[in-house]
C-alpha cells in the first residue's frame, strides 16, 4: 500500500542534505508517522539513531508496532519504544520511539545525544509543554555542540510556517489521501447529561451505518464509564482507550475485529493513531484540559469546549482509510465559536519543572532558549519561588545539591523532593510507591485515602500494576539512601513532604471544611472515614483556590508533623488573611503556617499593615474575592472580547498597587470596598479612549427592530450572545454583527413565553429554513400573536395581533 508521504519524502532527503532541519506537514493519515523514520535510515549522514517522539504512551507503543511491522522485524529490534511505564530496546534498535518527556530526561543527560543522527518531533501543533521544551534544548544543543544533527518537526496542521521561521528550515508538504467525509450537526440538549446524548447518538449511528465501527469522543474516563453503561445490550463490542488502561486494553481498542465495535475514547485517539475499522465517529464536542491554578499551587481538569483544530482532528479519523461520516452534538454555526487551537501548554502550565531544568542546562532565563511561545515571566517567577522553597535552587537562582538530586529522578519537583527527602529518612521505598500513585491516575482505584489506594495497588495483578510496581522500585533505586530503608515513615509523611502547604486541620465536627497550612480552605465529603481525622496530607485538590474539593489525602499525627516541620511552628502576633471572610485575622499564639495550634490575646495591628495584608490576599487567592459589580464584570468581559488591554486577570494583579491600594484605606474586610469605587478604578485604567474602544467594538446591548434593547452576554459560551423573543426581530433580513470583525451574534430566540425556540448565528438562513415548522407550532400554542410566513417582511412587535390592530 502507497502512502501519500512516500511521494514527498526525496523532497524531505533532500532538505536534510542541504541543511540541518526541515518541517513536515502531512494530513492525518498520511503515513508521516510510519514512513519518515525508515526512508531516512539510509541516508549518508543517518549513521546513528533516530529517536521519533510522540505526545502519548500508547501512540508511541502503536507507532512502534507499527514500523517494525512494516520492516519485518520484531519490535525491540530495529525498532524499539521507550515510555515511562515500558520499554523495548536493544543494541540493534535504529529507531527508537519514545514519549516526549523520555526525550527530555535523555537531552539533559546528555547533551550531545551522543550516537543520535536526527530527532523527528511528530505532533508538534499539540503544542504540548515537553515537546516545546525538547525542540528549544534539541535547537540549542544543534547550535552549539551538534550542528551536524537533524531536526524534524512534523505537523498535521498547517501551522508549520511558525515551526519553520524557529527552525531556519524549508517546509515539506504532503497533498495526503482524501477520502469523503459527511459531517452530521445534530445538536444536544443542553440539559440533558452528555453520556444519555452520546449513547442516543451511538445508538442513531450504528443504525443508519450499516458498516464500519465508531469511534466516540468523551471529554474523561467517568464520562466514558457512564457512557459504557447506557450502551449495554448493542449488537457490538464496547471499548475503552484512555490513558489509565492496562496497555492490552489499549492494543484490543484499537485492534481490528471480526465484530462491529464501538470505541469510547478521551483526547488520546485524536492525533497519531490510525485505528483500522473505523468510519464514524461521534463527537461530543467537549475536551477535559488540565489548568494551573497558580492560586491554589495546584492543576486541576476542566470541561470545556474543544477546539476547532482538535474536533477537525476527531472527524478526520472516519475518514483515514475510506469514506466516513462524523456526528457532532452541536448545531453548525456553533463551529465558529469554538476556539481555533488548543492553547499551547506552556502559558497555562506549572513551570517548575521547566525552570529547573533549563538552571540545569546552564539556562538561568528560560526566555533566553528558542521557543514559539515564551514562558510567561510571572509563571517563572512563582515557579523560582516554589523551587527555592524546595531548596533545588540557591539565593543565585543556580540549582544545589538537592536540587541536582531531584533532577535525576524523571519526576515533578514536589513529588522528586518527597521521594529524595524520604530516602534521606529511611523510607525511600513508601515514597516511591507513593509517588507512582500520584503520578498514575485511577492506580489501586479511586478512593479519597491514599493508604487504602495503596493497599488495593499491592494486591492488583494486572499488566499495569505489576509495571507500576517496577517503576516504584526503579524510582526508589535512582533515589539511594545512606540508611537502611526502614520503611518507618507512612504514606502521609510523604503526601507531607510533596506539598507541605496542603497539610490540613480539620474545622468543623462534620469533618467537610478543612484549613490548610498555605492558607487555603479544603472541602471533603463528610461522609468519608477520612472526615473524623484531626488531620490530613493532602496530596491532589481540585476547584477554586478558595474552596478546592480533597481528592486524595491521608490521615497524620500531629507527631508526624512535628517531626517534619517542627522548625516551622513559630509563636508570637500574627497577622493573615482569610480567603473565606475576604478579611485579616490579628492574634498571637502558637501557629503552623495559616493554622493556629493554641491561641494568645488578639493583637492590634496597624492600617498600613492590615491594608498590605488585604492586598496580598487578592494578590495570592484571586480577583474574584473583590465584591464586582454586575456593571465591572460586563465591563471586564466585554474589554476582552474586544481586545482592548488593561483589564484582564494577569494585568490587573499586575497593577494592584496602583488601582486597588488606594481603596484600601482603613478597611479590615474586602467586602468594605464600594462596587461603584472598584467600577471606576477600572475605568481609570483603561481610561476615555480605552470606554470608547469597548463601546465601539463590545456594545453592551443590542437594540431590536421592535425596538426593546437586550444585553449582550460576552461570556456565552457560542460567543456574544443576546436572548430575546424571536418577534422582536421580524422585518430583519440580515443577520446583526458587532465589532471590526463584523461577528454574527449568537441570537437565543424565545417564544412569548420565554421558552427557548432556536439559537442561531444565522438568521436568514433560519427564516429560509426550520422557520416554517416554528412558526406552525407558535401558531398552535400563541394564536393571540402574529407568525408570519415571511418574517423579513413582517413588522417587529411583542404585542398580540388586536394590539398591535389598535396602534
């Protein structure tokens, strides 16, 4: 079988003898993944490795399998793959397959990349932090120690001309193979659970396809479940593929079968897999992302709308070797209000690890190395805060002997210096299975304690359990102890030494509120054992930096604590801020961090001090502690929307100082401030000019042909959005827009009742189309109103049929 890529590939030779570096774009299924890697084998200057690197354990396993199959050879052998979890290799492997972050261990272990001919970064618009980190060492290690090395970044989208200007490179592009695909907008209720949408919609599809399996887009595991359990009883075969299944789960999801199956999969089958068999697809529309919460310290998954690049991606997949047809639960015009791409990892990610290991390359700025998309300074800044913390990293910003320590393990550098810390105290071994379960997700189950996971982890037989109990022992070994593991620690010491912070007292008898030595408020269920513990070590949160829900934790004696933190319980007046009040709490006793473990007489404080504190809180916890106004959060939305600078989160705790300071004056609490005061401290940010670009580009309310005026909603989530009765706007042939841009609002139509009708960002198109059938069914259930055949020449009034006769 000829794939597409083959007819560029002497291109692509060709680029690699003229220079170093080339960019590759080739749609999905063009063979880019499994043909690159042999054709360049041969080439003169290939006289070592090709390491290709894949965003996804099990792509890279796949890719693998793949390769050495079309070469006739066992994997392992000229073609081998290294993940965190397994790994086939050997002397003879020519084509090493491995996950991003593998590649970056092995870059900082040796620089040169000694026996490397070229490195091919496959997926590079996913955009994802290692493989943007690996290319920026890949190009500095080029420039400096290995100018004979080859570079190639390969892309499915064409977005290679960014990869390209970085690089210095000439772009290869491949036509690929196009086969037709159908798309079908069916829509979903919005107040109906997704998997009850999904189910119905998988049901629809293997009724009205008569052939090929489905291959269904879920935004996470539980919705996959759900999903699973309403699909019980069809004729064919349920599968799973996420990241947390045991690999022969993952290979029988994507392997081809006798019988129809239908696949409920996550984000990992959106890019780099070709899954034999599939020619639907059924698309929730929705993406679960991981967003740094530099508030609370922690990551945390949200649902949200995927992008139009990653749902291009999921319906491409029917149509990779045949012709498809892809289900989408969304009306079409919703399409354009989808963000374009993903945001790239590296502006909404913990920079921790990032920052220690560019100290380590010799790179004190990271800004300094080549990349797309800078590092946001403040992100490096916390994250130089939190690793000086750690004490990874001196008063110099140069990393120290611990810091050296926790690199060496390929681990986060909470969970790195754990896993040092507690080998250093003799129960290196705990740490390192607890490490594994903090790192591995659904491992040994989900339950809230971490002993209990632990327990069912040790007694699990399956594939990914005994690879996760190697990798416990391989972790503990990179981490030697001078004593003798004792295994005297628990698994709540070292939940404590990841994240000192999160250590937890309880604060009520129901055991749901929990205050945090950082300061922040935890909630957990109250009808978890874990509630009638005194204290906990919280490992994993989720949710606002104010009130994050515990998702796991472990039990600790207050001795425990001492023995790890003892130096740190000070006594003496103390002056905080409470995240739940939103105001300063002054009292002198004894405390560890925001938690008071025996008070003294409450303590006066000065203004200029408790006015300090009360801006380090918003500071820390976040602008939405402020009493807002309706009026300021419009105006904040309708800013960003238009673009017009100044008022977004980032800048605004930027400038604190300057705008929010003054208003502080001899208040206790935040809720003090005046609404009306915060609304015209914004306004004087952006100042006359900045209100009339807002007005010009961002109108707060859209003016009807009927005459009514309706606010116009910029944090909808199709995009500006007004909701009114669909009367309102006959006599209207064009659709209303707003901005330079001229973007079709987001229209919620209504019946005189209020009950939605239609959304659309086409209203001729409505008009021309379903219109009919609404204006039939009004008929029936408001006669006393007027519903014309032709809307567009009707006159807009709510008023009944006899009023409006009367005027």
């Amino acid at each position: 079988m000829t794939l597409p890529v083959e007819a560029v590939l002497s291109e692509l030779k060709a680029a690699l003898v003229a220079g170093s570096n080339a960019v590759l774009i080739a749609p999905p299924g063009a063979g880019k993944t499994t043909m690159v890697a042999s054709a360049l084998l041969a080439e003169k200057w290939c006289i070592g490795q090709i390491l290709l690197l894949s965003p996804r354990r099990l792509a890279a396993r796949a890719a693998a399998e793949r390769i050495a199959e079309l070469t006739g050879e066992p994997v392992g052998g000229l073609v081998g793959y290294a993940t965190r979890m397994d790994s086939k290799q050997s002397a003879k492997t020519r084509i090493l397959v491995l996950t991003e972050g593998i590649f970056r261990n092995r870059i900082q272990d040796d620089p040169e990349l000694a026996g490397v001919s070229a490195v091919l970064f496959d997926e590079v618009h996913e955009r994802s932090l290692d493989s943007d980190f690996g290319l920026a060492l890949a190009l500095d290690a080029q420039g400096g120690l290995r100018p004979d090395l080859r570079l190639v970044a390969m892309s499915a989208t064409l977005d290679g001309g960014r990869f390209a200007t970085l690089m210095g490179a000439p772009i290869v592009e491949s036509e690929g193979k196009s086969w037709p695909l159908e798309l079908r907008h069916i829509g979903r209720k919005a107040e109906t659970r997704i998997e009850d949408e999904m189910a119905a919609a998988i049901r629809r599809a293997l009724t009205e396809e008569k052939e090929g399996d489905v291959l269904a887009f879920l935004p996470g595991v539980a919705e996959i479940e759900r999903t699973a359990e309403r699909l019980e009883g069809i004729s064919a075969e349920t599968h799973r593929l996420h990241g947390s299944l045991d690999p022969a789960e993952q290979r029988a999801a994507i392997r081809k079968s006798a019988l129809r199956k239908v696949i409920l999969a996550t984000s990992i089958a959106e890019t780099s897999l070709t899954i034999d068999g599939v020619r639907i697809v059924v698309d929730s529309g929705l993406a679960r992302r991981a967003r740094y919460d530099r508030a609370a310290g922690s990551t945390r998954l949200v649902t949200e709308r995927a992008s139009q690049a990653a749902v291009t991606q999921r319906a491409g997949r029917a149509a990779r070797q045949g012709p498809g047809v892809a289900y989408r639960l969304w009306e079409e015009a919703a399409t354009a209000g989808m963000p374009p791409f993903d945001p790239p990892e590296i502006l909404e990610a913990d920079l921790s690890p990032l920052l220690l290991d560019c100290v380590l390359w010799g790179v004190s700025d990271p800004a300094s190395l080549q990349w797309l998309d800078s590092p946001p300074k403040t992100a490096i800044d916390e994250a130089r805060t939190r690793l000086a913390e750690l004490e990874a990293i001196d008063g110099d910003g140069r990393p120290t002997k611990h810091g050296h320590a926790i690199a060496r393990l390929p681990l986060p550098p909470r969970i790195a210096h754990m896993l040092v810390t507690a080998s250093a105290l003799g129960f290196g071994k705990l740490a390192a299975e607890v490490a594994v379960l903090l790192s591995e997700r659904g491992l040994g189950g989900n339950d809230t304690d971490l002993e209990r996971r632990l327990e069912r982890w040790r007694s699990e037989r399956g594939q990914r359990a005994e690879a996760a109990r190697r990798l416990a022992l391989r972790w503990s070994q990179l981490a030697p102890s001078t004593l003798n593991d004792k295994s005297e620690g628990s698994v709540a010491m070292a939940a404590a030494l990841a994240f000192p912070d999160r250590i937890a007292k309880r604060r009520d008898a129901s055991g749901e509120n929990w205050l945090s030595v950082g300061g922040r408020g935890y909630r957990l269920d109250p009808a978890h054992p874990l509630a009638k513990e005194e204290w906990l070590a919280v490992a994993d949160i989720q949710g606002a930096a104010s009130g994050a829900r515990i998702l796991s934790a472990a039990a600790i004696d207050f001795a425990e604590i001492e023995v790890l933190y003892g130096d740190r319980i000070v006594s003496g007046a103390h002056i905080s801020f409470d995240p739940a009040t939103g105001g300063v709490r002054t009292e002198s006793g004894r405390r560890l961090g925001a938690i008071t473990l025996s008070k003294g007489q409450d303590a006066k404080a000065d203004p200029e001090v408790i006015a300090a504190a009360l801006l380090e809180g918003v500071r820390e916890y976040g602008l939405g502690l402020l009493p807002w106004s309706d009026a300021s959060i419009r105006l904040r939305e309708r800013a960003q929307w238009a673009g017009v600078a100044g008022l977004s989160d980032a800048e605004l705790v930027d400038a604190l100082e300057m705008w929010l300071a003054p208003l502080l004056g001899g208040k206790r609490r935040l809720s003090e401030l005046g609404p009306g005061a915060l609304h015209n401290a914004l306004q004087g940010l952006i100042g006359w000019d900045g209100q009339q670009a807002i007005d010009r580009l961002a109108p707060p309310h859209f003016a009807s042909p009927a005459g009514t005026t309706h606010a116009i909603d910029y944090s909808a989530e199709g995009g500006p959005l007004v909701e009114l009765r669909v009367q309102a706007l006959f006599g209207l042939a064009e659709h209303p827009v707003i901005g330079n841009e001229r973007t079709p609002l987001v229209l919620s139509l209504t019946s005189p009742a209020g009950r939605p009708i239609q959304t659309t960002r086409d209203l001729p198109g409505f008009w021309r189309g379903s219109w009919a059938d609404v204006a039939k069914e009004m008929r029936g259930r408001y006669p006393k109103h007027n519903w014309p055949d032709d809307p567009t020449a009707a006159v807009a009034s709510l008023k009944t049929k006899k009023a409006q006769s009367r005027t």
